[in-house]
C-alpha cells in the first residue's frame, strides 16, 4: 500500500471518528474536564441532601401527631392539607435553612475552579483562576443552595399536604418526607450537570471575548436534544454578542442541557475554531 493510500485511509478513519464522537458537554474535548467536576459536585449536593433529609426528619417528626390532631383529614377541603403542611413545615424551619459546611464548600470550589481553569485553557488562556474567584464570587455555594432550600421547601409542604389528603397518618408523613424526590440522588445529578455547564460555558464565553474571538456556535448533544437544542445548532455561526434562537446567548439552555458553545475569529478563513 502507498503512503498516500495509508495517509488518506487514517483520514477517513479520523473523519468517521469525528464523525460518530459525542457530541455537545459529552465530546471528549469538553468531557475530560466536564465529567470529573460533574461528579464532584453531584457528590457535594448529595450530601447536603442528605443531611437536610435527616434534620427535617428530626425537626418534623416529633410534631406529627399534635399536628394531626389539630388537623384532622377532612376530604372535602384539600385547602387544609397546605394549611396542615405549612404549619408543620413552616417556611422559617431552620433544617431547610442551614448553610453548607466548610468541607462541602471547599469541595465545591475546588471542582469549579479546576473546570473553569479547564476551560480557560481549552481556548488557549492561562485567566482561568483569576476568571474561578470572580464566578464563585457571584455564584458561591451558599447562594446556591439557598436556591435550592427555597423550592425543596415549597415542594416539601406539597408532598405532605398530598399525604394528608390521601389519608394523614403519622405513617404517610414520615414517608413523605423519607422518599422526597427533592432529597434524591436524581435531584443532585441534575443540579450538578446544571452547575458545571454554566461554569463551563460562561467561562469559554469570557475568554473567548477576552481573546477576541468574535463568532459563536451552539453544539448540540447527539443522544436525545430537544427541539430549541436544534434549532440553536442549526443557526449556525452567529455573532458573539447575538443570542441563539431560544433567546439564551450560551448553554445551558434548559435544565439538563449538555449542549456546548464554540467560537471562532470570523476575519479570514483562515482563523482557527475553538
């Protein structure tokens, strides 16, 4: 076989490669760095779960049955089910408002802070630390997980309003509160894959504008996207300061987006894509 036969066949092999490759956060390119930092903070997540699952539990339960006294099931009104659910879960109840330890924090730094740094990098950039401080600075886990307390809680006094329309035994209000989805594993996946993309592609945008790359494209994953997923990767290349179709100007565009943004100095054809 020639040497141009062998150099075209590893050309064709490279290009059926690229061409079968995951796509979007999932690419090797962006998972090397993306999937390790995703598993990092899932761990950290749901571990703060876990403690929040366990002080709720010790919060609660010792005022169930007073509280069912005080609200007997009456199935003609499910208004009293939010009214039960409020009272035993109020809103101010300090286990759904305590703050994440010091080790869960520094976990959490560290993984963003190794991504972001991973990121910077990617594009040919040594910024990432300076770029980490400033994201932490406005996205700290603290902030964070006061988000998260602030849906759990309301979805919480949910969950036991509907055990106490569907019976409100001491029994069902444990059980409502122990097989919380809000508390699950599932949920800590989630916010993590949300927490890594946008630190993720925020910190390639930045740089990206820093180095002076003034085009982007939306790379959509290959496993199942959705519609406003396709519809922002078939636009193109578009201006760095435009926003994609859906109305967002990098990934993530949905909860559980693994899209990813890529960029380009549209000046010649001969600029490099990042």
């Amino acid at each position: 076989m020639s040497l141009r036969a062998i150099t075209d066949a590893a050309n064709d092999l490279a290009a059926l490669l690229e061409a079968t490759a995951p796509k979007g956060l999932k690419h090797p390119r962006h998972a090397v760095s993306v999937a390790p930092a995703r598993r990092s903070i899932e761990v950290v997540i749901a571990h703060y779960f876990y403690r929040q699952r366990k002080a709720v539990l010790a919060a609660v339960k010792p005022h169930i049955e007073r509280q069912l006294i005080l609200h007997p099931t009456v199935k003609e009104s499910s208004a009293n089910g939010k009214t039960f659910a409020r009272t035993l879960l109020p809103s101010s109840l300090h286990p759904l408002q305590f703050s994440a330890t010091a080790g869960e924090t520094s976990e959490y730094n560290d993984a963003i802070t190794e991504l972001i740094g991973a990121a910077a990098k990617s594009l040919g950039s040594t910024a990432g630390e300076d770029l980490a401080s400033t994201y932490l600075r406005e996205n700290s886990l603290s902030k964070l997980t006061g988000g998260l307390n602030a849906t759990t809680t309301e979805r919480l006094q949910d969950a036991l309003a509907t055990a106490w329309d569907e019976g409100g035994s001491y029994d069902q209000m444990v059980a409502a509160i122990q097989d919380f989805d809000g508390f699950s594993e599932q949920r800590a996946g989630l916010v993590a894959q949300q927490e890594t993309s946008e630190a993720y592609n925020s910190a390639r945008q930045s740089i990206a504008a820093s180095l002076g790359y003034n085009e982007k494209s939306s790379e959509v994953e290959s496993d199942n996207p959705c519609e406003d997923c396709i519809e922002n990767a078939d636009e193109g290349w578009i201006d760095s300061d435009a926003e994609f179709p859906n109305g967002g100007d990098a990934p993530p565009f949905h909860v559980n987006c693994q899209c990813a943004v890529n960029f380009r100095k549209a000046i010649d054809s001969d600029d490099e894509e990042e």
